[in-house]
C-alpha cells in the first residue's frame, strides 16, 4: 500500500501541472510542445497508479495501459465511452513521440482537455477507493 500512495501523490502533482499549462488560452507552439509534454508524463504517472490500485486493492494484475483501462471498466471506474476514450487516449500517448509532425501535434493538443478530465476523474476513484480502504 505504501508503493500505491507514492504513486498517487506522484500522479496528483503531474495532474496539477498538466492542468495548470491547459489554463493558457492562446498557447504558443512552444507551450502546446509543453501541454503534450505534461500530458505524457501525467498519462504515465496515472496509469501507474491506476496499476498499483489494481493490483493492491483489487487483486488484478495488468501489464499494460490498456490492461489497466479494460480493468478499470471491469471494476466500474469507467463507463463504456470512457474506457474508448481512454484507449484512444494511449493511442495518442504511444504517438506523443511524433510531435514534430505539426498536424499530429495539434490534433493530440485539441484533445488534451478531454484527457484530462478523463485522467481527473480516474485519478480521484483511485483516491477516494483507497482512502476508504485505509
């Protein structure tokens, strides 16, 4: 249980600062470079958490972000079109290395509030779940 909080309390300040960049009403490219940056590694600091809660509290062991998701919709942390959303949230994680390509780079940008909602809501399951657990 002590690996899961570290892995919340890492992931709740990647959300703050993915948040915090999304609040830029007209971003530049340098700063839409950043808002996929910080979504990259939020993207990674929740699905590990969502992981270690799987694994910690439900007792399901997942080896992969999309395991994780499809899991997560098992236990009821997401709907139907929240797990679709999160996989294609993946998809465009596993793409995030293309950002050099300026139309991928916008169309992933285009998305982010959407993901991060998605990750918002995930995230405070995982919380609220563990905290009752304690």
């Amino acid at each position: 249980m002590e690996r899961l909080e570290e892995r919340i309390k890492l992931a709740k300040r990647a959300l703050t600062a993915f948040g915090e960049v999304l609040e830029i009403s007209k971003p530049s490219n340098v700063e839409r470079d950043a808002a996929i940056q910080r979504f990259e590694f939020t993207f990674e600091a929740c699905w590990k958490a969502g992981k270690q809660f799987l694994f910690d509290i439900e007792g399901l062991d997942a080896g992969s972000p999309k395991g994780v998701i499809r899991y997560s919709r098992e236990i009821g942390m997401f709907t139907e079109e929240e797990t679709i959303l999160g996989l294609k949230m993946v998809n465009d994680r596993n793409l995030t290395v293309h950002t050099y390509n300026e139309e991928l780079a916008v169309e992933i940008f285009k998305q982010l509030p959407e993901y991060y909602e998605l990750l918002r809501k995930w995230l405070s399951h995982i919380i609220e779940k563990f905290d009752r657990m304690k």
